[in-house]
C-alpha cells in the first residue's frame, strides 16, 4: 500500500474546489497537477485554492505524459467525462469521476470497457451514500425487514432552484439537466439500498417550463429539462415510480416511500435533494397480532452535519492506496445512466420503451 497517492485534477471549475480542498486535508494525498482548457484558469485555481506547487497544463494528454499520477479527479462539464477518464484508464491512473457518470449511455458504456482494460478503477461521485441515513436505508432494505420489495416511490427536488452557472442547463455542455444533476443522486439512493436491479421499461415525461421562462437569467441559452417523472420496471417485479424538479410550485413532489410484503419505510423528503433525508424516517408493519403498527427510524445524531464529500475523497484516496476496488462502482452508475437516458428518450417519443443494456 503506498504512504501517499499523487492526484491531478482535470477541470478546474467549481467542483473542483471540493476536490481540492479536501486533498489537501487528506495526509495521504498530494495534488501534483492541474488542467483545463482555458487559458489561465487552473493556475488562477491553484492560486486561489492555496495549491502549491502544483504543475499546470492546458491539455490532459500532456499531463499524463509529464507526470506519474496515481489517480485523478475530472470535474469536467458532463458531456465531457469520457475521454478523460478513458486516458487515464489506458495510462493505469484511477478516477474520481463526477456525478452523472456520462451524459449518454454510450460514453457510459465506453469508460466500462476501457475501465475493465486497465488495472485502475473509476469510482463514481455519489457521496450521499457516506450519509449515515443514507446508509441506514440500505441496511433495511437488505436485511429483510420489508419482505421482498414491489413497489418505490422516489424522487424530490427544489421549490426554486434553477442552477446558478450556465454549463449546467445548455445540452452541448450538460448533456441533461435536473436528471443528471440532483436525479441521479435520488435514483442512486434506493437503486443503491436494494442492489441495482437492471431497468427492463421506461415510461417518462420532462418538461422545461421555468428554465424557458425569460425572468431566469440562462432562459435564452436553456434547453435541458428542469422536470421529469417516470414509471420504471425493474428486474425482480419491482416498480420505481420517480419525479425530479429544479423548480416548481410545491416545496416537494413527494416523499420516498418503500413498499415491501412485511413492511414498508417512509423517508421524508428534504428542501434540496442532495443528501440526507429530511427527518425521522418511519417503518411500517404488522405486529405479532397482525394489527397496522409503526415505529420511528431517528435520523442520525448528527443528522445533516456529515461531510459526505470528504467521506468521498478518503475512501477513494484509500482505495487508490490498496490497489481497489472502487467504493463507488462504475457498473452501478451506468444501470443509473441508462435509466435517466431512458426516462428523457421516453419523453421525446412519448410512450414506453424498452431498455436494452449493452453487455460490457
């Protein structure tokens, strides 16, 4: 196991500063490298981040062939994960990739293969799961408690929260919108606590009505969707009912609820779906007389207070150091991709389809 893991960081934008900064509080990490494109901007981030001493490229390729990294973190825009990550597999190096994997189920499909070429490992940026609650909901659902599972209800969103920079609502740069942004994070909460079940059929809707409207200020440039719902039929005879939002009327579309043949959780939802849930969760079940009961799940003592995003950085610094595997495995986020790609193809043709996984 190596004592300490050289990281470079390709995009240099505003996630990259949790990167960053949570490097440099990792002893066993050392940010030797910084990339992007535009002129000058990875130097003013290191400046700016306090990163000394790191060196400076405007082409990843370069990068790789100065530098012996162990790992990278691309904070890319979404539609530019792909061929990073694909370097880096070929050159051994692993990867902190951001959240959504891809913004198509074929660059998705293109990082798993190159990933399972090389002998380094992509891990994915779902730090919600590091949540204590969020882990608490996996523990239920896989130890039996709910009886076998039928029926989810997920989804949430923001009463206003159209995003504040513009990358994240054009297509060329996105690639999707509240999907790829805050809905991936709530696939991945249950599809995650009940093991990743493979998407048979989608049936979805989306829609762009506040992101179009002209008192936002990127309405001119806005052409992903801001809201989206589907019916979805997963491997097992489990259906996910599921809505996302940027921006709507109601302060929730709803909270999560797991309906199971012994019993079903409720989790309420929260203002801004990214991680935790929105208080004490509740399990619903039949007593030892047969008669409707509940009980209350407390939210972790110190619910919402967890950095998740540094839980995020150390275990993958970790994994790096023991050679994997990852804590966040690609596989999962590309089942995730291929049903938020289904959802918005769905939505255009206007009925259901059928997902067809691609073997890897």
């Amino acid at each position: 196991m190596k004592d300490k893991i050289r990281v470079g960081i390709i995009g240099c934008g505003g996630i990259a500063g949790a990167h960053a900064e949570n490097y440099l509080n990792c002893e066993r990490a050392e940010i030797a490298a910084l990339c992007d494109l535009v002129p000058g901007k990875a130097a003013a981030f290191a400046e700016r981040k306090g990163v000394a001493g790191a060196n400076i490229y405007a082409s990843y390729d370069e990068m790789f062939e100065r530098e012996e990294l162990d790992a990278v973190s691309v904070c890319t825009y979404n539609q530019a994960h792909a061929d990073p990550t694909i370097a880096a597999l070929r050159r051994g190096v692993c990867v902190l990739l951001e959240k959504p994997i891809a913004a198509s189920v074929e660059d998705a499909l293109r990082i798993i293969r190159a990933e399972k070429e090389s002998s380094a490992f992509v891990s994915v940026g779902f730090q919600p799961r590091y949540d204590p609650d969020m882990q608490k909901i996996k523990e239920i659902c896989q130890s039996g408690e709910l009886g076998d599972i039928y029926y989810i209800q997920t989804g949430g969103g923001r009463r206003r929260g159209l995003p504040t920079a513009e990358s994240f609502v054009r297509r060329d740069q996105a690639g999707v919108g509240a999907m790829g942004d805050i809905g991936c994070y709530s696939l991945d909460m249950v599809l995650n606590a009940i093991g990743y079940p493979k998407p048979l059929t989608v049936t979805g809707y989306a829609s762009d009505f506040f992101g179009r409207d002209p008192r936002y200020k990127f309405s001119g440039s806005f052409n992903v969707e801001d809201f989206a719902a589907a019916f979805i039929r997963l491997e097992g005879g489990i259906v996910l009912d599921f809505r996302i939002s940027w921006a709507m009327h109601p302060d929730t579309p709803g909270d999560t609820i797991i309906f199971g043949k012994k019993g079903a959780l409720r989790i309420p939802s929260t203002d801004c779906w990214n991680a935790g849930v929105g208080g004490d969760m509740t399990l619903y079940y039949d007593d030892e007389n047969g008669e409707p009961t509940e009980k209350k799940i407390p939210a972790a003592p110190d619910h919402g207070k967890e950095d998740c995003f540094a839980c995020k950085v150390r275990a993958f610094v970790e994994a790096v150091r023991a050679g994997g595997p990852a804590p966040v495995p690609s596989r999962e986020a590309f089942i995730n991709e291929a049903i938020v790609n289904a959802i918005l193809d769905s939505a255009e043709k206007g009925g259901e389809i059928v997902v067809d996984l691609p073997e890897v």
